[in-house]
C-alpha cells in the first residue's frame, strides 16, 4: 500500500470512529500551557486537521526554552487525562479516574529518523531481552522498513508482554501501540502513543493495573533529538502498598532508563537495524 493509500485509510478510520461516537468536529484550540499541551498530543494524534501540528509546534517551543526544558528533564509529576481522551481510543470503556501523571525529557544522540527505525524494528525485543519475560508486537502492516524514511507515516501494533513490575512483581499486559511522523512548521516530529487495552493483575501481592496511557513526541532542537514523554497510570499496589517508593518518581526513572537503554544499544550497534 502507497504512503497516500495508507494516510487516506488512516483518515477514513478515524472518520468512522468519530461517527460512532457522535464526534465528528475539528479537535479545539491547542492550549498554551505544557500539561495541556501533553494531553493534547495524547487525544489527538491521529487528527488530520491540522490542529495537532499547531499544538506540537507550542510544544516544540516550550521544550526550547532552557527554564523550562531543565526541569522537564529531571521530570515531574503532572495533570490528568479528560475522559474524552481514553473514551475515543478503540470503543473500549476506558476510564480517566484515578489515575497518576508523570512527564520527563529524555535528550538523545540519535536522529528522530535513527530513533524512528528501530522503535519499530521487528527485532526490538533484542533491546529489551534483559527487561522483559517475553515480548511480542504483531503489526497491522508487517513491513516496518518504510517508516523510517518517512515513506510511510503511520504505524500501528499490538502488543503482549510479560515483565517484573516494579523489579519483582510478574505481569502480562497487552497494548494498543501507535508510531506516526508528522510533519510541523519546527520540522518533522515522531509521536508515539499506547494504551493498556485491559486490566493486567500481577501474580502475586494483589497488585494491579487497572489503566495506562503513554504519550511520546520525538522533536530536534538546534540538532539535538529531544523525546518528550507522559505517562498516565492506574495501580493499586495492594493492601499493604507493596510496592516501596513514590510511583510518580519510579515512573519518572522507569522512563529515563529504557530511554538510556535504546539509545546505548543504537550507539554499540549502528548497523544492526536496516
């Protein structure tokens, strides 16, 4: 399928969507500030109006400002999700209530395009054998090789995995998992955005997760890669909170480090993704 023939799907997807929920206007306004700016990213990535390349484009300007981007990169806690955001997401009942919201800016060596390539690589789970159980992602479109060039602009997956929440807990989760460049005034900017499509228990210590949504948005500022990252989650973490330390701040780390993981694995094997 041509990038065109995808891109007209794509729309036509997402039109239907917005018949069936009876939402079928342009996305509003792109706020100012940078929460909002994150939610919006979130709610909005598959939008074709043009609304989202002006919220990123805010976006990209925040994060430009060094006051403003040196405390994102240490990372803080955040506001939530609108209900509007998870209910338009797959006709799932989502829930935006009690969740927790985390941002951090991971900088990196690596081009948006670099980044892009292996994000999606059919071997990725190369990158994370250490992390995981098991790791599987079926796409919906099975060669992946177009998207790093940009000859095609949208990728969309499904995800299985098995890991140690927290270090030590077992869990299964199954994501919704989305990649799309997009092309803005500041340049071209990669978006990545997931969702847990259903509960996933721990196997052990009542320990649960009840919802979780993650926003990526992958930009350049005077040839330096910047990925700017949101996490909204819900998790209970049993009766006697087993698990120890803030959530917020081990989300915040949770990120930083499989950042740092992809990006020295890119830099110890330059030629392994195609």
């Amino acid at each position: 399928m041509t990038n065109t023939a995808k891109t007209i799907s794509r729309v036509l997807s997402f039109s239907a969507l917005c018949i069936s929920i009876g939402a079928c206007s342009a996305p509003p306004d792109a706020p100012n500030d940078y929460q909002g700016l994150l939610s919006y990213a979130f709610t909005y990535m598959d939008d074709e109006t043009g609304q989202l390349d002006t919220g990123l484009v805010k976006l990209h300007d925040y994060i430009e400002q060094d006051a403003n981007r040196t405390p994102a990169i240490d990372g803080f806690s955040i506001s939530l999700l609108t209900e509007e955001a998870v209910d338009s997401l797959d006709g799932t009942d989502h829930s935006a209530e009690d969740l927790l919201g985390v941002t951090v800016v991971t900088p990196s060596p690596h081009s948006t395009e670099v980044l892009a390539k292996t994000l999606v690589w059919n071997g990725f789970e190369e990158i994370i054998e250490d992390n995981v159980d098991f790791f599987n992602r079926t796409f919906v479109q099975p060669d992946t090789s177009c998207f790093g060039d940009k000859s095609c602009d949208w990728i969309e997956a499904e995800g299985h995995t098995k890991s140690q929440w927290g270090g030590f807990i077992a869990m299964e989760t199954r994501y919704t998992i989305q990649y799309r460049w997009i092309e803005t005034e500041r340049g071209w900017m990669l978006l990545h955005r997931q969702w847990l499509k259903e509960r996933a228990d721990g196997e052990c210590c009542d320990v649960t997760m009840y919802e979780a949504y993650y926003i990526g948005v992958n930009l350049m500022i005077d040839e330096q890669t910047y990925r700017i990252h949101a996490r909204w989650f819900d998790i209970d973490t049993g009766p006697g909170g087993f698990l120890a330390g803030d959530p917020n701040r081990n989300a915040i780390s949770a990120i930083r480090d499989d950042s740092e993981l992809i990006d020295e694995w890119i830099t110890d094997n330059p030629n392994r993704v195609p």
